[in-house]
C-alpha cells in the first residue's frame, strides 16, 4: 500500500483537542483512524500499561486488531509485548518468518490478512508505557521517515493521556482508568447496536459515531446511556439509517 503524504489538518485536529476538554478513550481512537490514514496503515492499535501494570488494549481501528491486539495481551506475546519490554520500536516485514519469535501470534495476524507489523512505544521520560502497532496487508519495511511518522502518533497518545488529568500527583499509568473503563462502556453498546440491528461490530461502531456526530454528542456519553437503558439501539439506529456521510 502506497503511504499517503502527511496531512497537516490530522495532527492539527489532534493537537488541538489536548488543548480543550476532550474523552480519553475517543481521542485515543482519533490517533489510530489518524495514523492509518497518514501511515498508510491497513490496521492500527494501541495498549497501555494500566494501574497494576497490566498491559490493557484500548484503541484500535477495527474489530480484527482489537482481536489480535487482545490475543496479545492475554498470551503476553507478540510485537506490542516486545516494544513495551524492550522499550524500543519493533519491526517484523514478514510475518511468514516470525513464528520462531511469535509462535501463536505471528500465525493468528497471517490469518487476520497482515503480512508485516511495526510498533513503537508510547514513552514517558524514556520509560515504555504503551505501544502503537501499526499492521499491514502486505510484507514490507517502513522508511525511517514513516517510522519517525507513526512514533509522532505514539507521542500524541502519550500526551493526551497526560493531558487528560494535568497537575494531578497520579501516575500516567493511573490516567488510563478512566479510558479502559470508557473503552468497556463503547464496547457494551456496540455489542447492544450489532444485536440490535444484526451488524458487525464494526458498523455498529460506526453507527455509534454517526449518531453522536448528529447529536453533538461525546460516543462515550451515548454508549454510557445505551449501556444503561437510556438509549434504545432502535432509536440510535434509526436515527442512522441511510446516512448520507457513512
């Protein structure tokens, strides 16, 4: 996949919420949609290291990375885990060739249609707190100049979750509660609009979005109250049908 030159409006877009009141975990998912787009990426994910120093999966551009990136985590293997352990960027061009350093994950991204991976770290005075792992369809090294790129998008995660609770004593690995629990919120209601309306779980994603975009809402305050009864899945659903910008 050819990469696409770097749109200025992405990170000023991106910039600009950590300088107002925004959602965590939606912002979190802005930096994976934005480094897709500018990386050329055909999947992007993200995992934090929470309170008790588990690594937690909490961004992710579709339902096939969220499964990997969760994989993963469970199995504490594959390029997240490195990068994070290591504390430095991991690349692999060929997953065809990562079975001897990833015995069960390298297999499950071939099978999800990846062909390469790279993640880099999300940093905090040097120390990993995270990665970003960009997944792609085909087999292929990044340029320095494309990894310098995707590390950028790791450093904007790292700074929004800063940002979320500024001036606060709390550890960064503390400013992630709030995210994973918003994350388990979102993927309630996806789980209520897939049901609901017989969709993926990535068009009820979408759904999800679309209808907070019309109701000048935050997703997450809209999942909150699907979640809790608030919000039937017909009516955001209804209210969607035939969205002329989906």
């Amino acid at each position: 996949m050819s990469r696409q030159t770097i749109p200025g409006d992405v990170f000023a877009s991106l910039t600009a919420s950590l300088v107002g009141d925004f959602d965590l975990a939606e912002f979190l998912d802005q930096v994976a949609r934005g480094c897709a787009q500018v990386c050329g990426a055909d999947g992007i994910g993200i995992v934090v290291v929470d309170r008790s120093g588990v690594l937690r999966d909490v961004a992710y551009t579709d339902e096939a990375v969220r499964r990997l990136e969760r994989r993963q985590v469970e199995l504490a293997e594959g390029p997240c885990v490195d990068c994070v352990r290591e504390g430095r960027p991991v690349s692999w061009p060929d997953l065809a060739t990562a079975d001897g350093r990833w015995p069960q994950i390298a297999p499950a991204a071939r099978e999800a249609g990846f062909g390469s991976v790279h993640a880099l770290p999300l940093r905090l005075h040097a120390s990993p707190r995270g990665a970003l792992n960009l997944f792609m369809h085909e087999p292929g090294q990044l340029a320095p100049g494309e990894l310098a790129t995707a590390q950028a998008f790791a450093d904007l995660s790292m700074l929004g979750i800063l940002q979320q609770q500024p001036g606060r004593s709390e550890t960064a690995a503390g400013y992630v509660t709030r995210a994973l629990e918003d994350r388990s919120v979102i993927e309630r209601a996806k789980g209520i609009l897939a049901e609901t309306g017989d969709l993926s779980m990535d068009e009820a994603y979408q759904r999800l979005l679309d209808f907070a975009r019309r109701a000048d809402r935050r997703p997450t305050a809209v999942a909150r109250d699907l979640s809790e009864g608030r919000l039937t899945g017909s009516a955001v659903l209804a209210h969607t049908a035939g969205d002329p910008e989906r």
